[in-house]
C-alpha cells in the first residue's frame, strides 16, 4: 500500500530517487567537494582584495 501511494505522489521521480539512493555517497561527496570549492575560492579572493 505504500507503495502505491508513493508510486502515485512522485511519478516518475520514483526512478530518478532509486538511482540517487544507490549512489547516495557518491553525489553527496561530489555536492560537498564542490561546495569546499567555492568557500575557498571566495575566501581567497576576499583575501587578495585586502
């Protein structure tokens, strides 16, 4: 029965959620990783402006 429902509410986004719950670790290291990025790099350039 929750299936059903869950079937119903996300529609297509039941495969696309699948597939991100396999791979969780991954995309979320590739999320992090970029996001350090772009700290540094504002960090470094607010450092260059002083």
């Amino acid at each position: 029965m929750v299936d059903m429902f869950l079937d119903f509410m996300l529609g297509p986004m039941r495969g696309i959620s699948q597939f991100y719950f396999e791979y969780q670790l991954i995309f979320n290291s590739i999320i992090v990783g970029i996001a350090g990025y772009f700290l540094v790099k504002k960090r470094k350039k607010s450092n260059e402006t002083h």
